[in-house]
C-alpha cells in the first residue's frame, strides 16, 4: 500500500471543470460521449429515505433505510429476482443509516436515532442490536461502517453533545475489539464530522472523508496505528474561490485506488467536486452545480464515488428534478441522468457496484416518497483509461 502521511502537506490546486451536458434520456440512455447503459428502475418500498445500498459476491442486493411507518428497515433482493423482501429492524422514523457488508455478505447496519447511534448486525440467522457510545452523551447527523480484511467493524459518526449535554461536535471512530467498542475522537475542532466517509485500508488502519463546517474545510483523516494524522484537502479560504462555495465537505464520499491513494467527491454549497492527489498538492475538479432553489441543508446532498473493473470513476446524487449518475472517462467528466420529472429533490441517493459494471441506485421518489432502486446496465462495451492519465 502507498501510504499517504508524506503528503498531508499537500498544496490546494483548483481545476474548474465546466458542468457538461446532460446526455440520456430518462429510464433508456444513450451517451454522447460513448458509454451506454439503460435503466430499469424497481420500487422497494412505499416510504424511504436516509438509504444506503451494497452489492454482494452473488449480486444480491441490500438496502437500510427509514420508513415514515415503520421505523428503520432492511430490504433484500436476491440475484435474478423482482422481489424485494423487507423486514423491520429499529425504532426512528428520520434515522440516518449507513449499511456495509461483511466478507460473507452479512449486513451490518448503523443508523443515528432519538440522539443516539445504533448498530444492528446479520449473524446465524437473526439480527443482533446495540448501542454505541451510549454514555458519550446525543449523538446526531450521519454515521459511516467499513470492515477490515479480517472483518473487524470500524464506525464513525457525529458526536452532536457531551454526557452533560453540552456541544461537543466533534468526529468520532470506534473500533470492534473482543466484543468491545474502543473509541477515540478524530478531531477536537469545532464542528468536525457532520458528514463523514469511511474506509479501512488492507492494513486495518481507518482512513476518513469529513467535513469540517465552523472553518469551511474538507478534511481527511488516517490513523497509522498509534495517532490521527490530518490534512486539509479543500478550504474556504482557498486563493481561486468561488461564488457560492464556502463549506467544503458536505455529503463526502471517500474511496481508496488500488495502490492505497484517497479520492474523494463531495459537495462545496451547491457544487459537486473531485479531488485527488497531484504530486505535493490536492487537484479538485468541480463536476456539476446543483439547481440554486435547493439550499444546502444537511439532508439536500449526498453524493456516492464508486470505481469500476476498467477503473473509471463514478458518481451518483440527486438534484432537483432529476437523479445523476456523472463518470470519468478519457480523462473528462460526463453526466446522465437516471432518473428525472419528479417534483422535487431527489434525495438519499446511494449508490453500488457490482464486478461486472452494473450500478445500482438506491433513492426517495420525490413524487411520491417511494424507495427506489434503478438498476444501470451497460449496453456497450466499457472505454478504459489504462492508456490514458488516471487521477
């Protein structure tokens, strides 16, 4: 693994990268710029929201989510198959959830609710509950699960309070130990992790994706075995600003290539960006603005990086009016649409990958507050960028 602590004083460079055109038509898409994949779109449930999606070895699908009714939910749907199962699993109608799967394709759960954090796990037939930090005081906002190779459960979240009920806001990452949870604050300035991205590396060292909202920067953590080490990726106060950005971080999403670098997508306000490392410094490439009728409160975004077998780059949101998958290819971004004409924000979208390239979208219907999966094959073969410079 190339581990990235020489670099955490890397130099901000901003690549402004104009929003494309939108190239698909909706359900049946058609690309300009050469990838194709057609979108069948399938209804989970009558109310979702907060969901997150995975993909297992045998394509089965796996769904966490919110239901106005019903309280937190798991939803599965078998390789090859139309039908979705659902089942309840927790108290809290608005619960943030997060959902990842272990080497044996059980899902394990993390949702915030009624000021706290929750993990359910998927073992020998039956779901097994419990709480996090339960005497650390509120906590609030998004939590993150990852495995490690060995299956160790890492989890990160927001720590809204401290026992006494005074504001803490701070990033916080347990670890799984002997059936304890060993927790450790990430980082002690002001409002750090409200939104956070987590990955553990083939080592078993964390690595987190947050936003860290009082100073307007993007940060990324690593622990090395023995401490935090922090850099800042992306900042306010940066020299090319731009009108309408001030608070990167929000809705992050943090993947590791191969050879153990960090890329990150992630939105600034209303602008969708990249960034990736580039020598000494950070590059950041600004990918799409959302409609400017949206805000920017803690529910409007939530954007998903993926990577596929060829190793082209793939982000999924939603915007108002329409759901958006954008791709790397040959070194430029493009934008589809997946799905589009609903009244509203698209919001929730999470997104998945299997090994054979077709992605899947799990998001509420604004027309109706449905949960849906849009399932995107490709139609084509896939352009590589093997040949050509990879970010």
């Amino acid at each position: 693994m190339k581990f990235l602590l020489p670099i955490f004083a890397r130099r901000q460079v901003v690549a402004r990268v104009a929003p494309l055109g939108l190239a698909i038509a909706f359900v049946t898409s058609s690309s300009l710029f050469g990838q194709e994949r057609t979108w069948k779109i399938e209804t989970v449930d009558k109310s979702g929201a907060f969901a997150s999606i995975a993909v297992d070895d045998q394509l089965n699908l796996h769904v966490s989510y919110s239901s106005t009714d019903e309280g937190v939910k798991y939803a599965f749907r078998q390789a090859n198959s139309a039908k979705w199962f659902t089942s309840s699993i927790g108290r809290g109608s608005q619960a943030y959830t997060n959902i990842a799967l272990d080497h044996n394709g059980n899902p394990t759960i993390c949702y915030t609710s009624y000021e706290s954090l929750n993990v359910v796990r998927f073992a020998a037939g039956t779901w097994k509950s419990q709480e996090v930090g339960s005497g650390f005081g509120p906590i609030s906002y998004t939590c993150s699960l990852a495995f490690a190779a060995d299956d160790t459960l890492h989890i990160s979240w927001y720590q809204y309070q401290d026992r006494e009920h005074g504001l803490f806001l701070h990033l916080k990452h347990a670890v799984l130990q002997d059936g304890q949870w060993l927790a450790r604050t990430v980082d002690f300035d002001a409002e750090t992790g409200k939104w956070n991205s987590l990955v553990v590396d083939p080592q078993g060292h964390p690595h987190i994706s947050y936003s860290a909202w009082r100073s307007g920067q993007m940060k990324y953590a690593i622990w090395n075995g023995s401490r935090w080490h922090i850099a800042v990726v992306d900042s306010r106060d940066r020299a090319a600003n731009v009108r309408g950005e001030g608070n990167p971080g929000i809705a992050t999403s943090l993947l590791l290539t191969s050879d153990g670098t960090a890329r990150f997508s992630y939105f600034d306000g209303l602008n969708l960006k990249f960034a990736f490392p580039v020598g000494d410094s950070w590059k950041v490439e600004n990918i799409d603005t959302l409609a400017s009728t949206l805000g920017a409160g803690w529910t409007t975004s939530r954007s998903t990086l993926l990577r596929d077998g060829e190793g082209n780059f793939h982000i999924v949101y939603g915007d108002y009016l329409s759901l958006k998958h954008a791709y790397r290819q040959n070194d430029r971004w493009r934008i589809e649409y997946i799905d589009r004409g609903g009244p509203g924000l698209y919001q929730y979208a999470s997104a998945t990958i299997d090994k054979e390239g077709t992605l899947y979208v799990c998001y509420e219907d604004p027309s109706d507050a449905s949960l849906k999966v849009a399932v995107g094959k490709r139609t084509s073969a896939p352009t590589s960028q093997a040949a050509s410079h990879q970010p």
